[in-house]
C-alpha cells in the first residue's frame, strides 16, 4: 500500500508512488571474512574475493581502512523538481584518508559487480566527515580485513525507480542458481520512501517469520532523524548508515533497534540511536539482515 503514516518531515517525489513499499526475499546465509587487497580499486578489492565464495548479494562491512586516492559525494538538496534530493559534486582527497568505518551493499549493475558504500572517515588534517564513496575510483592502500553476509541464489539489482527518478538497488533472485533453505537466512531488503525505518525492518522480519535478527547492511537515507535522547536533525538531505542493529522479540513483540551514522550536506557526522516511528525513509534504504 503507499505510506500513509504521517511525519514531521516528508519529501515529495516526482513519481506515482509505487504500491509495493517493501520489497524482500530470503537465501541461505553466507559469510565470509576477507582481505581488501591494496593496489585494487574498493569495487575489485571486494567483488573478486566475493565472488570467488559464491556469494552473489549482500553486504559488505570494514573499519580502518586506508585508501589513496579518496573519491566521494556528500548528499545535497535537489535544485529541481525531478528528485526529492542529490548528490553533490565530487570530491577527491589525494592521500592520508582512513575510513573509520563504512557499510557497502554488494550487487549487480548491467550484470556486473556494483557496490553501493556509506562511510565515515577523517583525513590526514583529522577532520572527521562523512558520505558516498566513489568505490570504482577510490583505492585500496593498504590490506585491511572486511567481513561479508550475504546468499548466493540472489542479488542486489540496479534498476530504474519511476518514483523517486533514480537508479536503485532492488532485491532480485537470480533464476539460475538453486535456492537453499538450510539453516540460517539472509534477508535482502528495499524500502521505499516515506517508511519509518526502525518499524519496515520489524516488518521485513515478520513477514518472513524472523524472531531475532542482526542487521547487517543498512545503507540509505531518511528525512533528517529524530534520535531516542531526543535529538532532532531537521537536515532534508543525508546518508546514514547502521553501526549496530538489532531485531528482538519480547513482551511487545518485534522491535527493532538502530544506532546509526548520519552524514548531512555539510559531510558532518551525529551518531545514535534512532527513535522508533519518526525516521522515514528519504529516497531508499538497503537492507541486509541475518537470522539469528
């Protein structure tokens, strides 16, 4: 159905919106601990070894990574009525950049290899910011160990969105490969926009009948934040990205819980967790969750 909920904070899309607001679909979980390889691109340093362990979608995690050259984009306002926000222009940071932390959605684009990457990093004046990594452009400069999750029989595909007037990650199964059912599960998510975030990942979990769930990928935006400490950020335009998430199921039933990173147009970074039912979706959130 499309959203219904109302927020403090909305954004209006130039398209229809479409009636599917959450869109999922589950493989065997697959996990896998590996070197980004210094000298490759973060796209190459990633989808070589990924896919070399079969692992065809899902998400990528690394901390204290340092890359040289630096390429990214910092989420901005849009100055048209054809998208609800932007990017900005590039940006580039020739040496002395660590990234702090980051979370990358692992996919295909025309059928081949597609990261989709939020971080945080500082560079060599100690600045601390935040954005989009430009994962094609921006170099591994020394190994750094990163972890996968992720399935084999299912990707992360682009395709066009008529809704928001981007190119987004969509969860697609991939027809070829047989689906296992053994075990844990992996979860590949989509949300659309106007979606409070916290309560769609408790839905995503219901629907495929997930008691408790780690929330592994979480790369996307929402309309500014309202933090549990009572913060409020009212910037329009930003990209956030899960630092720890989990899925319990207690006395009222499932709750989610999502400490995050949100990086606004000046590349600033605020940190927390978020506030259960006032954080709806921007443009789209990608989500990978594990059961536990």
């Amino acid at each position: 159905m499309p959203p219904s909920q109302q927020f403090a904070r909305t954004a209006r899309h130039p398209g229809k919106p479409d009636p599917v607001r959450i869109v999922s679909l589950e493989g065997g979980a697959m996990h896998k601990t590996f070197t980004l390889e210094p000298g490759r691109t973060l796209r190459d340093a990633m989808s070589i070894p990924l896919d070399e362990a079969g692992i065809a979608g899902g998400t990528v995690r690394f901390e204290n990574l340092k890359v040289t050259p630096h390429h990214f984009l910092m989420p901005a306002l849009a100055v048209d009525d054809q998208h609800a926000a932007f990017y900005s222009a590039p940006y580039s940071i020739e040496a002395g950049t660590v990234i702090e932390f980051a979370c990358a959605t692992y996919g295909r684009k025309d059928g081949a290899p597609f990261v989709h990457c939020h971080a945080v990093w500082r560079g060599s004046d100690g600045e601390r910011q935040g954005g989009h990594m430009l994962m094609d452009q921006t170099i591994v400069a020394e190994a750094c160990q990163a972890q996968a999750w992720g399935v084999h029989d299912a990707t992360m595909a682009t395709r066009y969105d008529p809704e928001t007037n981007f190119t987004l990650f969509h969860p697609t199964r991939l027809e070829e490969r047989t689906r296992s059912s053994q075990g844990k599960r992996i979860i590949l998510a989509r949300i659309r926009p106007d979606e409070d975030l916290t309560t769609a990942i408790e839905d995503v979990c219901r629907s495929h009948g997930i008691d408790n769930a780690v929330i592994r990928g979480s790369v996307g935006s929402i309309i500014g934040a309202d933090f549990e400490d009572g913060r409020v950020l009212e910037d329009r335009a930003t990209e956030i990205l899960v630092r720890s998430g989990e899925v319990r199921n207690g006395p009222q039933g499932l709750r989610a819980t999502l400490d995050i990173a949100l990086i606004n147009p000046e590349g600033k970074v605020c940190e927390g967790v978020l506030a259960r039912g006032r954080n709806p979706v921007l443009i789209c959130f990608e989500l990978v969750i594990e059961e536990q």
